[in-house]
C-alpha cells in the first residue's frame, strides 16, 4: 500500500511537470488528496503509509512550484498538514466481541 501511494505521487508529478497533462493547481489538488488517502489508510496498514503520505505531503508544494508567490496558501496548506500529524488518524476499531454480562 506505501509504494501504491510513493506511485501515485511519482505519476501526478510526471502528468504535471513531463508531460503538462495536468494544471499545476489540479496536481497540487490531487497530491494533497493522495496525502489525506494515505492518512486514512495508514490507520489499517500501518505506520509507513502514513510517513510516505507525510513526506509527500510536505515535498508537494516544492514539487508543483508555482510562477505566483502566495504565501498565505502556502502556510495555509502547511498549517493543516501539521494539525493532521499532530491529530493523527484514528485509532483502529476494536472488532472483539463484547462478553454480555450475566
């Protein structure tokens, strides 16, 4: 599951800065989605679901780049970033089954 979202970065920064099939705004768009799926998973598939969704996270800006200097969305996008690791994904359902009480 790490490489499938490690893949899915490496094939929106091709489609944005190889081969101009995406906008940068819509590789930036779906990058951040890709972090917050990665996020989500990690609570069934581990922790380096989580680190590689992070690390791609904090690399997407640097990665998409951008002719208009637009600090305030930049900080904006980092800020929220930074309040999701500090929350952190829920913690996984316990599926035991409850002892009824006699």
């Amino acid at each position: 599951v790490a490489a499938g979202v490690a893949v899915v970065y490496a094939a929106l920064l091709a489609a944005v800065n190889l081969y101009d099939l995406l906008s940068p705004m819509a590789g930036f768009a779906l990058m951040a989605l890709n972090t917050a799926v990665a996020v989500a998973m990690s609570v069934r598939h581990g922790r380096i679901v989580v680190v590689i969704g992070m690390i791609g996270g904090f690399m997407t800006p640097m990665w998409i780049g951008s002719e208009l200097r637009q600090p305030g969305r930049l900080f904006l996008y980092l800020f929220l970033l930074q309040r999701e690791i500090a929350h952190g994904p829920p913690p996984p359902a316990d599926d035991t089954p409850v002892a009824a009480a006699p």
